[in-house]
C-alpha cells in the first residue's frame, strides 16, 4: 500500500506531461497498472475471479 503523500503527489498535475504516474485506485500501486481498468494486477485479478469486471471472463484452452 502506497503512502497518502506518494498517491496525493500523483495526483497533482505534473510539469511535463511524461512525468504523470498513474496508480491503481485502489490500493495506490504504480507497478503493473492497467490502464483501461484502472487497477493493477493483483486486483484485477481478485476482481475478476469473483466476477465483478464487466466483460472479464477467465480464459481456458
């Protein structure tokens, strides 16, 4: 879990717009962002497991 002051500085306009460091909304990590979602990896995954991302469905082959 991210600190309050990383997530409220990523939230602020950045300078450049290279500089901008999109977050999971949730739990405020950076690594592994999704950004159609808008969540990382790990909740996208208890999310979508448990069926409540619209259009998500577990693949098989």
């Amino acid at each position: 879990m991210a600190k309050k002051s990383i997530i409220a500085r990523a939230n602020k306009k950045p300078k450049f717009s290279t500089r901008k460091v999109r977050r999971c909304f949730l739990c405020g990590r950076k690594g592994g962002y999704m950004r159609r979602f808008q969540l990382c990896r790990i909740h996208f995954r208890e999310l979508a497991s448990e069926g409540l991302l619209p259009g998500v469905k577990k693949s098989s082959w």
